[in-house]
C-alpha cells in the first residue's frame, strides 16, 4: 500500500516537472480532460441523488402512506355502516396540503363512490377499472394521464371461512399529481444548472492557467487576429520558432496574404463571376456545366461625345472624370438588384435577374440619368467637365454561364438580347432611355413611354419599334 502511494508522488511530481515540455495539443487535452471528469463527476453525483430523493420520498413514504391510510379508516367504517368519518379524513387530507395530493376517494363492492374529495361526486358509479371483477386485478399504482392513483383494495374475512379466504369490501384510491410530485426535478435542474456554472468557471480556470503556459507568441498571434478583424491585412508575424506555434505563425501569415490577394482580385472580378465561383465550388461543376439558358434584361450606358472630352483631358484627369460617372452609375443599379457585368471603355453593362428585371431595369436607368443630370448642374456651377449617357434596355433569353480558354476564362451572358441592348444603346440620344415592346410587356409598374420611328437596326431585316422612357 505504501508502495502504490510513493509511486502516485512519484507520478504526480514527474507530471509537474515535465508539463512544461509538452506540445500545445497535448497540454489543451490535458485541460479538457479534467473539465470533462469533474463535469461527468458532479453530474452523475448529482442525479443520482435527486432521482433516489423523489422515489424514495416523495412517491413510496407520501403516497403510500396516504392510500393506506385511507383504505385502514375506511374498512372500518364500512364494516361499521357510517360513512361520514370515511369523507371526513379525505377532506383532512386535503386540508393538511400533502404534496401532490390532488383527490381521493373510496368505492364500495358494489362499485359506487361512498365517499370523494368532490362530494358532487358521491352516490356516482366507480370508474370501470374500479368495478368487479377488474378490481381484483389491480397493481397497487395506476398512471392516469398527469396524475398517479394509488389504489388499494381492502377485504373482509367472513365467519365461517377458511382462513385463507376472503372478500373484497371496497376499494380506496388516492390520485397524485405528476407535476407536484416530480416537483423535486425542477429543483435538481436548479442544482445542476449551478453546477454548470461552477463547471463553466473551474475549465476557465484550468484554461487559464494552460494559456499562461503558453508563450509569448499566442499573444502576438492574437494581437494580429484583432488587426485583420478591424480591416487591417498588412499584418505579418514574425515566426520564432519551428514547434506547433511556429507553424500556426507561418499559416496565419501566408493566410493573410492570401486574403490580400483575394480582397484585390474581387475589385476586377464582378459580382456575377464572384456568384459563379461560388456555385461552383458548391457543387463541383465542370466548366462545361456552367452555361445555363436564362432570361435576363441587360442594361447599357455608354458615355455621349466621348472622343471630345477625351481629346481636352489629359489621361489620368480622363480616368478620373470616368470613374465618378461610373461610381455613381454602379451605385444606383446595384440598388436596383442589378449586377454590374463588365466595364468597356465608357460603356456599362449591367444584368438584372430577379422576377421583377423590367421595371428594375428601366427604375435603375431613369435613377441614373436624373442623378447624371443633378450632378452636371453641379459641375457647371464650378466650371468642370461633364459627361451625359445614353442607356439601352432589352429582355429576352441568353446563355450565361463561364466562357474563354483553360487558362483564362470570363462569366458573361451572350446571345442575341445582349447585341439588341448594345444596338440601342448605340442609337440612344444623351439622356435618352431606350427600351423595345419586349420591355414593354414585362412592365408591372407605371411608366411614361414616348413611341419613336421604328428603326432598321444592324442584324434586323425588319424595322424595330421602339420607345423611349419619360422621365421629366
């Protein structure tokens, strides 16, 4: 015995000595081990002693005692002939407030209650499992929906019989509730929720005291993750060491370089191709699976008298005059559920695909030319360059989806809507919108539409009607 005591010190000073030398992951399971045990500890400990207190008190001791009691007083009154003391200690009963108790009541041989908590109910027939001859049979408790009947049937030894013999002379019964009586487990649940929070702050704890075991490292890794959660990637670690925390350092920061990487790609990478990539990966689709047949209306707007301003402007003043006109364009269509497609040189080409890309469409198109025109008043005012657009819409079908090689490849819809919407967009006149019948039709809302001459458009050998938007 001495023995195995001097090697548990022995074991226990070799752990102490030695937990410094251990990886992160084993020193974390070491953590976790012991909140699991005094978690299963205190749980088992404690269930265990509530459910033994609930059957052994509160189901046997209380409810036993009662029915028995009531079945003693009542065959001796019976036997007596009065049944006034039988419904006076079913009423002291009540009275005395005995946990759980919720009626009792006594059935003579004949099947009728002599006596109820209820006195409405005296002189009414038992129940049927109550009557002759079921009452014989019966276990001494009954599950009745939420209640218990304890039942006990008491008898009489007629003169004459042999002293095995015997007659059945009533029945008492008395009814307990579930939820008063299973009372004591809501208390438990108390108990155990407390224990759960002394769990809860015993792992904190034990968690603490591994992390202090932790080098310093940890501390900088954290410090970094707080940086890349206020936008900040220009985060590197240095990486100290070649354990488990140098290759999580080394990780993180290569993970952080690819999230540059990423977060700069996305800004030539449009939102349809983004949906794409997505999908994709979801579903492990082949490049051949991609394209999809789908109706769509497209949007362009293409910048008027272009060559002009460009020959006034140097370059960088150029590109910069553009992309206040796109910025304000992107905004508005993005509002709309429209997806801007591709950038080229002055034009846009946007894609609505939700059930409603008509009027989305043609409500993006009259928002962009009103806050154009808004924004050209400003500009005059201050003597800077303006630029007008003219915006074409169709809707129809298309095949959308990733096209181009297996080393470059782009996500765009193609068919004959996209030529149609480029074709009237070319013809639109600065702040005009125009739109076809097909547009048309799809309209939910209310619009003022302006009919134009019909137009031979490249492609067409018929001439095409069209309508241009009133948006004053």
């Amino acid at each position: 015995m001495l023995s195995g005591k001097g090697s548990f010190a022995r074991l226990l000073r070799w752990g102490e000595s030695n937990i410094t030398q251990l990886s992160i992951r084993q020193k974390f399971s070491i953590g976790i081990s012991l909140v699991l045990l005094i978690t299963i500890g205190i749980l088992s400990f404690s269930i265990l002693e509530w459910q033994k207190r609930i059957l052994n008190e509160r189901v046997e001791e209380v409810c036993q005692l009662s029915v028995q009691n009531l079945s003693g007083v009542a065959k001796e009154n019976i036997l007596l002939g009065g049944y006034a003391p039988i419904q006076e200690l079913i009423s002291n009963m009540l009275q005395m407030k005995i946990v759980g108790l919720r009626y009792a009541f006594v059935v003579d041989r004949r099947g009728k209650i002599i006596a109820h908590s209820n006195p409405r109910k005296i002189d009414a027939p038992a129940p049927s499992y109550l009557k002759l001859p079921a009452t014989r049979g019966l276990h001494s408790v009954l599950n009745k929906g939420s209640f218990f009947e304890y039942v006990s049937p008491f008898y009489v030894h007629p003169s004459g019989v042999s002293a095995g013999g015997k007659r059945l002379l009533g029945v008492a019964v008395v009814g307990f509730s579930k939820q008063d009586v299973f009372r004591p487990i809501a208390h438990a649940r108390r108990i155990l929720f407390l224990n759960t929070i002394i769990i809860l702050f015993i792992g904190l704890l034990v968690a603490n005291w591994i992390s202090h075991q932790l080098s310093s490292t940890i501390v900088t890794l954290a410090e970094g993750v707080r940086k890349v959660r206020d936008g900040n990637l220009d985060v590197e670690i240095p990486v100290r060491s070649r354990d488990e925390l140098g290759l999580l350092t080394l990780e993180f920061n290569q993970m952080i370089r690819r999230f540059r990487e990423n977060l700069h790609m996305q800004k030539f990478i449009s939102a349809l191709t983004m949906q794409m990539i997505r999908r994709r990966s979801r579903l492990k689709l082949a490049d051949s699976e991609s394209m999809e047949r789908r109706q769509i209306a497209v949007l362009f707007s293409d910048i008027r008298s272009f060559t002009t301003v460009s020959e006034k402007l140097e370059p960088e003043s150029l590109v910069k005059l553009i992309n206040i006109y796109f910025d304000l364009q992107t905004k508005i269509v993005e509002k709309y559920g429209g997806i801007v497609d591709k950038f080229v040189g002055d034009q846009i080409m946007v894609l609505f695909l939700d059930d409603e890309m008509a009027d989305q469409a043609v409500q993006a198109a009259v928002e962009i030319q009103k806050a154009i025109r808004k924004l050209n008043v400003n500009r005059k005012k201050a003597n800077k360059e303006i630029l007008q657009v003219g915006i074409g819409i169709h809707l129809g079908p298309v095949m959308i989806g990733s096209m181009g090689t297996e080393t470059r490849m782009d996500y765009t819809a193609i068919g004959d809507t996209v030529n149609l919407g480029a074709r009237l967009c070319s013809i639109a006149r600065p702040g005009q919108i125009v739109i076809p019948q097909t547009i048309i039709r799809r309209l939910r809302g209310s619009y003022s539409i302006v009919k134009m001459e019909p137009l031979v458009l490249k492609g067409r050998n018929r001439p095409v009607q069209l309508y241009s938007v009133n948006y004053e």
